[in-house]
C-alpha cells in the first residue's frame, strides 16, 4: 500500500510536482523543476525533504508524453522508485468538469489520480536499449516515407496540369531527392535488421512471427516493439484491444442495442499493418482463404471477416512465441482449431 502520491505533469523543459501524504488534498505541496539531470536530483531530494516515509512507499504518477517523460522515468528506474505513465485520456476523462487549467493544477489532479485509482497502478519499466533504438529508427523511416510521398505526389500533380521550366526543375530535383530518400531506407532497414540479429531472443522471436503466412518484417518488428519483446503483453485478446480489433458490445436499456464494434481507441498503425497482413494471409495462406470465402458464401459481413481474421493472427504470433516453435499449418488444421 502506497502512502505518498506525487503527481508529475511534464513539458519540454520544466515539469510540475504535486506531493500528497495519504491524498490529502488540503495539505498538497507544489515544486517546478528543470526537466534534466540536475532536475531528477532535485526532485527526488525534495520528495526525501518533504516525508519520512520510505521510497518503497511512494507512487509516482505523470501522463505518458512520449520524450518529455522519458528521461525522469529512466533515472526513476535506475533508483529504485515507481513511476506510473498513464494514458493521458485516462486521466483527463477521469477529472469530470474543470474550469481552468495551470500546471500546477493538472499535477495535483494526476496526484489525485494516483491516489484513487492506486490499485490499478502499473509500474512502468523502458523498453530495453535495443527496441528503444529500433523505435527510433521506425519513426525516422515514417517521417521520409511521408517525405518521399509528398515529393512523388506533388511533383506528377504538377507536371500533369504545367509544362514550363519551373516545373521541369521541380520534378527534376524532386526525383534527386526520392532516390536519396530511397537510399536512406534501405539503409534504415539494414540497421533495423543488424540490431535484430545481434540480439538472440529478439531474432528468435523475429523468425517465429514471420513464419507465420502474412506476417512480413514490418508487422513482425512493430509487434516486437510496441509488445516489448512479448515482456508487455501475455495476452492475445489485450493486445488485440490495444490493436484495435476486438470488438465490444453497445446496448444500454431496450432501447439502444446496436452490433458489437471494435473501439477507435487503439494503435491506428498497428491496426493498419494488420490489415495488410490480413490481405497478404488471405492470398499465401489456404486455411484463411477457405475460412474467408465461406463465410462471404454465408452471407457475413466482409470487413467483420477481415475483423475475424486478424485477431486470429494476433492469436498465432502469440501463440509461435509462447510455445517457441514456427507456426504449423497443418497442425492448426488437423485440430481444426479455425472454424
């Protein structure tokens, strides 16, 4: 049981501290501090300063912002003291009506927060080094994926319309930098790849996933980062939620009673991989492809069948990981486990 609850609500370079002992509210202490090493030191210093109360005893609380918070987590976790990283949503649908907004108020409502909903705190531990960076080199790729589009697309919508030497200069020096770009992926991809296999369990784990028909490199690498290695999730169903691909009923009285739908709350990119995988599992893999024409041939719902089918390989991937060995077809075949 926690007795100090100290709610951190971050920026780029300060973040806001509220201290309670035992939620009291009346008696909350409010500090600022420089969001770097010195910081961390301080604030830790300040919470010692403040309560007698042993560190094993404490709950720290602040939303997950991405790299605002990253650093004051990795020095928490390198001391020894819980951090809680919250979903920002969760918190700002928990705080009910609020006029105004400071700093100082949003850390006293995530130490509130944290107080209230203590039992259903979760620790949160970085990812190791090696996904960190694999993360980062993810995003890098998305950015000039992003880049290279807005080149290709721009550039042909303007030669189809112009022919002058502006636009001849504009597709001409577009095209120089697409293959740069193109250059930069696939040495993007190479590091990627270099990091996996210098790692054991996560190259085990990598060629387990994309045995399975449909799961290529990028969905079995975005799984691997965002389930921490399969360290994160030990459900399939829960990282199917997370996905976005599980679905949950909607009825409330006699009156309101609609179909069972999947929620918009999820990871929109790995739901999108998902569905390329669907499509990819769906040409390569006969057990799917019988599974999808029959149930159109009965009538179901296409994208309720694409639904169907990627909770399934979420269900595969976990299960090739938790049993280590690559995935079977004629195992799941003969056990008929794919109704």
């Amino acid at each position: 049981m926690k007795k100090v609850f100290i709610g951190v609500d971050f920026s780029k370079l300060k973040f806001d501290a509220v201290l309670l002992i035992q939620g009291n509210k009346a008696r909350s202490i409010h500090h600022i501090f420089d969001n770097e090493a010195l910081g961390y030191k301080e604030f830790v210093k300040w919470i010692k300063s403040n309560t007698s109360i042993p560190k094993k005893q404490w709950l720290i609380c602040g939303e997950h912002t991405g790299l605002y918070s990253l650093n004051l987590t990795k020095y928490l976790n390198q001391t020894g003291i819980d951090i809680w990283l919250e979903n920002p949503l969760q918190i700002k649908r928990s705080m009910g009506i609020k006029r105004g907004k400071t700093d100082k108020v949003d850390a006293l409502h995530i130490a509130l927060y944290a107080y209230r909903f203590q039992d259903r705190a979760i620790s949160t531990k970085l990812k190791s080094d090696v996904l960190d960076q694999i993360k980062d080199l993810q995003a890098y790729r998305k950015r000039l994926v992003n880049c290279r589009v807005a080149l290709e697309v721009s550039s042909k919508e303007l030669a189809a319309v112009k022919n002058d030497s502006s636009t001849d200069f504009i597709v001409a020096d577009s095209q120089i930098h697409i293959q740069l770009i193109n250059a930069k992926l696939k040495e993007i991809n190479k590091k990627i790849k270099a990091l996996i296999t210098c790692h054991q369990d996560l190259f085990l784990n990598y060629k387990l996933l994309t045995s399975i028909k449909g799961i290529g490199p990028e969905n079995a690498i975005m799984v691997l980062v965002l389930t921490g290695n399969f360290t994160l999730f030990n459900d399939p169903r829960k990282f199917g939620c997370y996905s976005g691909v599980v679905p949950f009923s909607h009825s409330s009285g006699s009156s309101i009673k609609s179909k069972d739908k999947v929620s918009e709350l999820a990871n929109k990119k790995m739901k999108t991989l998902l569905t390329e995988a669907v499509r990819a599992a769906i040409r390569y893999d006969k057990n799917i492809n019988d599974y999808y024409i029959r149930k159109l041939q009965d009538g179901k719902d296409r994208f309720l069948v694409l639904n169907n089918v990627r909770n399934k390989l979420i269900h595969r991937m976990f299960a090739v990981v938790k049993n280590k060995t690559p995935y079977n077809p004629q195992y799941e075949q003969s056990n008929n486990n794919f109704a």
